[in-house]
C-alpha cells in the first residue's frame, strides 16, 4: 500500500523545512504526499525574516477540500504559528478523526528563530492529546511540561513520559540538544521508555529541518508498516544517514538541510559491473532455484501447510542469526550512512521473523543443517572482514526480491501465503536491496584484486546456500 499522507505546517522557500521538507520524507519512504499551508515563511538557512498568516477561514477550506476527497492514512502536523490556527486544525481533527496523527510542535527553529506565539502555547498543549505521536525536541518538551530543558538522558525521559501522561500520546524524546557523545532518543508511553535508540553524535551543521522531516517520516513509516516503535527505529536512522550526508548538497550558508533522498541516490547505481558479474555467474543456480517444487507451488498457492510451516520456522531461526549479522555489518561499516542503513536491514529482519514468520510457528525449533551451514557461512565471513560479510549478505536481499519481483501478485482471498509473498515483493524490500547492491559494488569497487576475489566467492557460495535453503522443505 502506498500511504497517503498530509503535512499541515509552515513554508520554507529554500526547501529544507515545512511541508517542502515534509513532501522530500514522505517521498523518501515511499508515501503520497499532500500539503495544506498554515503559514508563509520567509526564511532560508540562516534564519527567519518574516511570517504571513493566511486568514483561518482559508486554512480550514483548505483541509475541508483535502479531506472531503482523499482519504487520508496519516497526518504530519508542523509550524501553526498562532492560536487561530490551532484551533481551525484542532476542529477539523476532531471531525475527520485521521487514522494516525504525528503532531510536532515546532515551537523554535535550527536558527533560534521562534515560531509560535508565546500566547499559543496553551491552545498547542491542548491539541496534543489529539495527536497519536508528539516529537518535540528537548527545549519544546521543556515548555511543554513547564520545566527547563534537560540536559541528560533521564531528565529528557521523565519530561517525556510526564507529557505522555498528561496527553495519552506516545511522546519521541529527542536527544539531539542534550550534551553526550551518543544521540539517545526513546519512545515514550504513560508508563516510560517503549524503545530506546542510540546512535553516534554527527559532527555537522547540517540540521535544518531535522524535527520536520524525521516526524514526517514517521508518519510515512507508521501508516505503510502499522507498528510506531518501528517507524520510529527506522525514521532516525534514515535520518541519521540523510544528516551525515546533508553538506554535500551545499546548500546555503547557514545551518543547511539534510540529504532526504541520500538513499535513493545510493541505490540508483544499482549492481555496477562487479556484483552484475556476479549475478550472471550465478544464473545457473537461480535456474535451479526456481525449478525447486518448493518455490513453484508457493508461487501458485498449493504448496502443502506443513512444509511453508517448517520453511517459516526454519526461517525464524536464520533470521534472528541474519540480523546479528547485519548489526555486525553496521559495526564494521567504515561510513555513518552504511552503518546505519545495516542497522535498519538488522531491525527489519527481526520485526519480520517475529511478525511474518513466528506466527505460522509454535515454537523456535533448533537450525536444521541447510539452516545451520548458510549460518556458519556467514559467520565465517563476518569474521574475515566488512567487504566479506556483506558480500555474503547480499544474495539474501537480491534473491529473495529478484523472486519476489517476478512472483505474480497473490489474491489474499484465495492464496494462502499471500503475506509471505507480498513481503518480498514490497518496494521498500526492493528499495533496500537496490541500497545493498549499491554498497556491496562500492566496496568491491575500492578492494584490492584479492580482497574482491574472496568477496565474489563469499556471495556466490551464500548463492549456493541460497538454493539449499529453499531445497531443503
């Protein structure tokens, strides 16, 4: 499903915050975007000039012909300026009820430049409990709470989860503005942390519109996938990778913005001559591999229950290794953006053998031996170093959604393994093997003649495991 998303927020004519920040995020992950204006902003990275306010009579036309036409799987609620505002889009909320509600209360930008009117802050306050989701950045949870900004983890945390009580929504603590060599964010409920999230502090400055795009992403995330604790894991590293990548679009002199598309621009190169060499040399094998009974009846749906279900649990047990292994990967990484684009491939491949897989399961049974040898491949590889392992990593990612691509699309009325099959045909599956290729051939591109000759033979003998696998129900 392609979600469709609104952002209701402010302007930005250079593009990297507001609702044109908002758009790039939505985009980014794979969401329709929409846009109704609460404010016209004058602004560029290095500050605010100005504000126009359209009359609230405009703004409330403005959601009525969005809404009265489009269904809408989630709304991204930024800048509103004034209490005119929030009380036009607070009335819309509560008679359209949006299915999920991302509210981030911008209050004050990159630049120190306040945005909303100090006599706005209570009419904000009351239209957070209509939100699912509240990202405020520490200075805004500080307001909201009527408390100074912390200035560590557990400050940020009891703030957050004081808001959380007081509004019934989950609260994203942000510790981008609280000191420490590690940016520690949490998701926060009535009752505290839900998930915790660390990841390097970035050295740069570019952060314009870093609250904008991460809570638009979230909205994206959460709509398309269900689940907020994984959009939210997936929005920040996303984030991350699109902050340490945002000088290289030399964009302004100020504070400028982040690289929203970073990850489509990696994966655009795709398999390079390298790795497509690779891919041709294990035609043969994916021959095979489509031949197997196994894959020709779960394509047309008569494939037996009791073999998908040992197929599945057998799957559980590789991809909890699997993710290990990718987490390894991210360790190893020597750039931000591909250590952090591994750690969500790890995230992924544990949500999806606790979501996909272990519910066709009773139990976690022990590796059967094609299981067990893929693993130790694997694990040999990790520890013959980075270029190695996600060398082998690769054919994981690249068969599995070559297969899927071609599958035809299931009718889940009538074939009984439609989940299964729409997972590996997902275009952010595709997406993220497109990512993987592209890193896998950078790397092979910078190896020396031996160091990429062990990379082609890791990936063809996980190409071989591969096969085995799927041979093995």
């Amino acid at each position: 499903m392609i979600p469709r998303v609104l952002s209701i927020a402010g302007t930005d004519p250079t593009g990297g915050a507001g609702i044109h920040a908002d758009l790039k995020s939505i985009a980014a992950h794979g969401g329709y975007g929409m846009a109704v204006v609460t404010s016209l902003v004058a602004q560029n990275t290095r500050g605010v000039r100005s504000v126009h306010t359209p009359p609230p009579a405009f703004l409330a036309e403005q959601l009525d012909a969005v809404s009265d036409d489009v269904e809408i799987d989630a709304v991204k609620i930024g800048m509103l300026g004034d209490a005119a505002t929030i009380g036009v889009v607070r009335g819309w909320l509560e008679r359209v009820r949006p299915p999920r509600v991302v509210l981030d209360p911008v209050m004050v930008a990159t630049s120190g430049d306040r945005l909303l009117e100090p006599a706005a802050e209570q009419a904000l306050r009351e239209l957070l409990p209509l939100a699912d989701v509240v990202t405020p950045n520490a200075p805004e949870l500080g307001v909201l709470v009527g408390r100074p900004a912390a200035r560590d983890t557990d400050g940020l945390l009891g703030q957050a989860q004081r808001l959380a009580e007081h509004t019934d929504a989950l609260v994203v603590a942000k510790g981008g503005h609280v000191p420490g060599v590690l940016v520690v964010d949490a998701l926060v409920g009535r009752d505290g942390a839900l998930a915790r999230f660390e990841s390097p502090r970035i050295d740069t400055s570019a952060t314009h519109g870093t609250g904008c795009s991460l809570s638009a992403a979230i909205a994206t995330l959460a709509a398309r996938d269900g689940d907020w604790t994984l959009a939210v894991g997936r929005a920040r590293d996303w984030l991350a990778d699109a902050i340490a990548e945002g000088s290289r679009l030399r964009v302004g002199s100020g504070n400028g913005p982040v690289h929203h598309f970073v990850e489509i621009e990696r994966a655009l190169p795709g398999a390079g001559p390298i790795t497509s060499t690779w891919w041709h040399e294990s035609a043969p094998l994916r021959e095979r591999i489509d031949a197997l009974p196994f894959v020709r009846t779960l394509a047309d749906g008569t494939l037996a229950a009791d073999a998908f279900r040992w197929y599945l649990a057998q799957d559980a047990v590789y991809l909890r290794a699997y993710a290990a292994l990718l987490a390894r990967a991210a360790e190893l990484a020597p750039r931000a953006s591909d250590a952090a684009f591994w750690r969500a491939g790890s995230l992924a491949a544990r949500e999806e053998a606790a979501q996909l897989h272990l519910r066709w399961t009773d139990a976690a049974p022990h590796a059967a031996p094609a299981t067990r040898a893929y693993l130790d491949h694997l694990t040999r590889s990790a520890e013959r170093g980075y270029e190695v392992l996600i060398a082998a990593l690769l054919p994981c990612y690249w068969i599995y959604a070559d297969i899927g691509r071609r599958m035809p699309a299931p009718d889940p009325a009538q074939h009984p393994y439609a989940a299964w099959v729409e997972a590996y045909a997902d275009p952010a599956f595709a997406a993220a093997t497109r990512r993987a290729r592209a890193t896998v051939e950078r790397a092979a591109g910078s190896a020396d003649p031996a160091a990429r000759a062990e990379m082609r033979d890791a990936f063809l003998v996980s190409a071989q495991h591969e096969h085995d696998f799927f041979a093995a129900p």
